[in-house]
C-alpha cells in the first residue's frame, strides 16, 4: 500500500489494522518471488444506466439522436422489470470484477436495479428516469415513488430523480422535478449538454444555452450542489461559472462521448478551477460498451493531455481521485481511502499479472513504487487487472 509492503487487517466492514513489514523481510519476499497485491480505493462509476448491458453494442455507428430513437427507446420498450433486475445483475457483477463498488444510475423500474445491487453487495444511487411522459399522471408518480420508499432503507443504496435531459422534459416539468428533489433531499440527476445539437437547438427556442436556460428556471436555485450534470460537454465560460458557483457534479463519459461522436473536449481544467466536482462514469453499455472505470480513466487522461498538447495534464493519481474520492463525495458515501478506521473498500491486483511485473522495488522510494504502479494501472492495465474486491 502506498508503495510500502504491509499487512491490512479487516474486521467485518472496517479495516482494523494496517502494518508494514519490515524491509529485510521485504527484500526477501520480493527475491523469492513471492505474489503479493496493490490496493487501491474502490471506484465510482457515476453516469451508468446499468441494465443496458442487455443493450451492449446496440446502434454502433448512429449519432446520438437517431441512435436514442432508431436502436434504443425501441428496444426498451419491450423490457420487463424482469429484463432490467438480469441486465442490472450482470452490470453490478461486471463493476464489482473491475474495481467499482458504487454506482449513479439512471433507469425506470428502480425496483429491479435496486435489487441487483443489493444482491452483489454495491452501492448505488439509483436515479427514475423522467421524461415528460412520466410526468402526465402526477399522483400516480407520487405514488409510485412513496411505494419504493421502504425498498431502499437499510439497503446502503439511495434514490433519486433523473429528468433524461432539457429535450425529453419540459420547463414546467423540471421545475416540478426539481421541487421533488428540493423536498425529497435527493440528487438531481439529468443529461446536460452531451451534443452540439442539444447545446444549438436550445439555443433556438429559448434564446440561451442550456445551462444558462436550467438556472433561469431556478433549477440550480432548488437543488444546488445535488444537482449531477452528466456529460457536460459543450459548456461556454459564462455556464461553467454558473455551475461552479452552485458547486454542482459533472460527469465525463469519454467513452461514449467518443463512440457516438458526441465531442471530446471536455473542459476539465476549467471545471475544477470554478470549483465543479468533476467525476468520470461509463454511460450504460450500449454507448460505452462496457462499464470499465480503469478503461475510462486512462481515456479521460490520455484525452486531456491531447486537446491541450501537455502530457502533464491529469496525471495518473488525480484522474484516480476523479473516479474515486471525487464520486463518492458526490453520492455522500464515507472516505475509503484505505487508513485504519475507515470502511474496508478496496481491491486489489496482482503483481504477477503482466503489466506489473519488473517494477524496480529494491533501490526505488515507496513513492516512486506508488508512482511507478498508477502509471502501470491507468496506461497499461484495465479493469482486468483486478485480482479481487474487498467489501462488504
Ligand atoms: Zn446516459
């Protein structure tokens, strides 16, 4: 841990004792050969509609809208609350085999994803996905939502509102959904400014863009820092100083924005400077194709670096923190980073897997060991690399 080779000792959920051992001892395991495991906070995937894994790959080649309307609003409409709790099960797994134990999700059914989670012992913020649709029957919606109430507590899951976008629900019903948040304390999770055409057709019929348009509304008024903007791509100067000023979460999924040609300058930089919480998701399957959190930070990074013509931009350990520590802020979950006390959520991976073997241990730092494995981690490995997660 941290590049120092040491015993973690965990009892139930927490992790009760950390001790180095020696470096005699040390240099002789290492000379044996012997397998000993990295450990790394756990990730959080924060932008995913998990049950999408029934969708993998589904549209490759159509550009945003038509593949919503042509290859995947068909396809959902025939999904079951059956299809949706298997599609999540095999996402939860797929997260939990590749480091992310926490995830934001955005769906309908909430029921069945929820019980997913609770099954592979994740946690998650599992948001109702809402267009206007959903919102012509008002009580049916209270309802509904009274009735999943009881389902999450205990579960170490929360829920929460997810309007789809500016394009799928109207002014009047975001401000209505933003009330919901404001009175339910949950987040406000909505697709903000992923294409060109979003950030130019609103621009056309209401005259600003769509940030500007979501506080003129007053939605950012009403729910503040709970407010989790995912993709966030096409933003001007005057919107990012709107979101900084509310602190609110963004969300970049470099891999879908990539496969569906949404865009890919991200402005990370800029968003962090005003004070965003920046943090990385995969998107749900069928525009990510897979929910790989280490495959996203290596693309997040190597991008950075790219549209800026600087390879020091984002650097192996704080694209970590923008997967980790940053989305866990963001949904309220307790620090795991791995010190005794905390709460024991990590995983582990193996130093005879590939990509980490000949690292120089005997005449390096620990910080240069650290250094010399996060590289391997984000440029060389993914997320099969991991041996194993630790968590209750
Ligand atoms: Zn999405």
């Amino acid at each position: 841990m941290d590049g120092v080779l040491s015993d973690i000792t965990v009892d139930s959920d927490k992790i009760a004792r950390i001790e180095p051992i020696g470096p005699d001892y040390e240099a002789q395991r290492r000379e044996k050969g012997d397998e000993f495991f990295f450990a790394l906070p756990s990730l959080v995937n924060m932008h995913t509609h998990s049950a999408m894994t029934l969708l993998r790959s589904a549209g490759s080649g159509l550009p945003l809208f038509r593949w919503l309307n042509e290859a995947i609003f068909p396809r959902e409409a025939q999904l079951t609350p059956d299809d949706i709790y298997r599609g999540a099960l095999d996402a939860c797994e797929e997260m939990r085999q590749t480091g992310t134990t926490a995830f934001n999700d955005m769906y309908f059914s909430i029921g069945s994803t929820l019980r997913a989670a609770k099954e592979t012992k994740l946690q998650a913020n599992i948001a109702l996905s809402v267009t206007d649709r959903n919102c012509e029957d008002k009580q049916l919606f209270a309802r509904f939502l009274d009735s999943i109430h009881h389902k999450f507590e205990e579960s170490g899951c929360s829920f929460s509102i997810a309007p789809h976008s500016i394009y799928t629900v109207s002014a009047h019903n975001l401000q209505m959904l933003a009330d919901f948040a404001k009175e339910h304390q949950t987040l406000f999770h909505i697709h903000l400014s992923e294409t060109q055409k979003e950030r130019e057709d609103c621009l056309r019929e209401n005259g600003v863009p769509p940030v500007v348009y979501l506080d003129r509304l007053g939605i950012f008024d009403k729910v503040g820092s709970k407010f989790i903007g995912a993709h966030s791509l096409w933003l001007d100067p005057t919107e990012i100083e709107i979101l900084g000023s509310h602190h609110v979460t963004a969300v970049h999924c470099p891999n879908s924005n990539l496969k569906l040609g949404s865009g890919y300058r991200f402005l990370y930089t800029e968003l962090r400077d005003a004070g965003v919480n920046v943090t990385l998701g995969t998107d749900g399957c069928a525009s990510s194709d897979n929910l790989d959190m280490v495959e996203a930070m290596k693309v997040m990074s190597l991008l950075q670096k790219g549209i800026r013509n600087d390879p020091s931009v984002l650097p192996a350990d704080e694209v970590l923190k923008v997967a980790s520590n940053n989305g866990r802020k963001a949904l309220g979950l307790p620090d795991n980073s791995i010190v005794e006390g905390n709460v024991a959520d990590f995983f582990l991976i193996s130093t005879n897997n590939r990509v980490f073997k000949n690292i120089e241990y005997i005449n390096s730092t620990p910080t240069q060991i650290h250094q010399e494995f996060l590289n391997r981690l984000i440029y060389a490995a993914d997320g099969n690399a991991v041996s194993q997660v630790i968590k209750q």
